[in-house]
C-alpha cells in the first residue's frame, strides 16, 4: 500500500523549487519543503540533457524505486522534488538510493 501522492502541478513544482532547501549528489537533486498536511507528496523531472527518452524512463524508474524503498522512514508531512542528473541513467538504484538517503538524513527528516 502505497502512503505517498505524486506532484502533477506546476505550482507545486515551483514552490518547492523557490521555497524549498535543496540537496545536490552527483546523480540526483533533492529539493524538500514542510506541507500543512500528513502527506508524502513527490515529484519526478528528467529534463532532455538527461538524453533520449530510453534514459529519461530509466531516470524516473530508478528514482522512484528508491523513494518506494525509503518512504516508510521518513517523517511525514514533506514534500519532495528529485530532479534527475547526467549520470543517474547510468548508475544501478542502490547508489540513488544511498544519495537519497544521504539528502533525507541531511535535512534530519529520517524516522
């Protein structure tokens, strides 16, 4: 059972992107902002210096089993934008998860 809600808006695309505190890894950036309600809510960008759209899905797909991993240890009440790097298409989903984590740990919002 899946306790988290995916980001869809612009609007909240860029309220974290202007409000939030951001965590930068070689493969993945981590914007991360308090929500007013008890809510896991993320959001996903691959953009086209990424490459083609094999490594975009392969991008998305390895964030997103990372967060799958971690989410049941971290606090809720946050929300999270994970913006995609050069290198994430080309690393196996333990290392993205280890920048995630890291990111998590750095913002102490890790149960």
């Amino acid at each position: 059972m899946k306790n988290y809600i995916t980001l869809k808006e612009n609007r909240d695309f860029s309220r974290l992107y202007h409000r939030g505190k951001s965590f930068v890894s070689p493969v993945l950036v981590t914007y991360i902002l308090k929500n007013k309600s008890n809510n896991l809510r993320y959001g996903i960008t691959t953009g086209k210096k990424i490459g083609n759209a094999v490594k975009r899905s392969r991008s998305r797909r390895v964030i997103r089993a990372s967060f799958s991993e971690l989410f049941d240890n971290v606090k809720p009440g946050y929300d999270f934008i994970f913006v995609a790097r050069g290198k994430t298409p080309f690393v196996k989903s333990y290392v993205v998860k280890n920048a995630m984590e890291q990111a998590f740990k750095e913002a102490g919002i890790m149960k």
